[in-house]
C-alpha cells in the first residue's frame, strides 16, 4: 500500500491544490490515485476552515479597519458576478484552498452549500489537472 505516497499528495493539495497532481506524478501514482487523493486533499481544508470559520473569526476579530489586497478585491469581483460557483470554480486553480474556503465563510455562504461547491470543483479540477500533467508527461519524456 502507497499510504505515504497518498498522505503527500493530500498533504500538499491542502495548500495548492496543483501542487497534488504534480506530486502524484512525481511519486509515479496512478492518475486515478492522485486525483482522489488532491481532491481529498483540497476538501480537508475546506471542512477544516468551514467548520471552524466562527471560532477562528472570533479570534482574530479585531476593530481594526480592513484592508484590501488584490486577492480580496478580485474575490469580491467573483463574488458579485458569479456567487459561490465563482469562488469554488477558481479555487483550485487560482486562489488556494484555504484561501477559497476563507472567502467563502467572509461572505457568509451556507456551509453545506460551500462543501457541496467546493467537492464539485475539486473533482472537476483534479481530472482535468491530473489527466492533463500526465498526458503532457507523456508528450514530453517518450
């Protein structure tokens, strides 16, 4: 069993989930294997965030006035036109996982609805990415 192998493509799909199927590659696991474990990956960092949302908002909630970053603004352009479809379609390949799941949990969308969004994306995401990186690495090394 590849338990090591499966627990180092999860751990660093949790934070950049391309980094997943790279890794799987590199660690010659089937495409299969890598897209399970980065969508694994991707999701425990989204239910680590979703579900501890409140308690950490709570923690680092201060008076302070926000500030925007470039991240946040584009995260707010997505958001007013596309929702959490938006949000949860860019995550894998633009923001970063906790990143996504952080925007998602500011803009007070249902927790369920962000897991359900969110696995849509990572499924989608880790076919397309794995299956391209390993069909380009068969472009490229024959």
């Amino acid at each position: 069993m590849n338990f090591a192998k499966y627990l180092s493509v999860i751990a660093v799909s949790m934070l950049k989930f391309a980094g997943g199927p790279l890794t799987g590659l590199a660690i010659k696991l089937s495409w299969i294997e890598t897209a399970i474990c980065s969508v694994v990956g991707m999701m425990l960092t989204v239910s680590l965030i979703v579900f501890s949302g409140d308690f950490i908002r709570k923690i680092f909630r201060k008076d302070k006035p926000k500030k925007f970053t470039k991240m946040t603004r584009f995260g707010v352009k997505i958001r007013r036109k596309f929702g959490l479809i938006g949000i949860a379609f860019l995550t894998p390949i633009l923001f970063t996982p906790p990143v996504g799941a952080a925007l998602s949990i500011a803009f007070r969308y249902d927790k369920k609805e962000i897991l359900i969004q969110m696995l849509i994306s990572a499924v989608a995401w880790a076919i397309a990415q794995t299956l391209f990186f390993y069909f380009v690495k068969d472009l490229i090394f024959k």
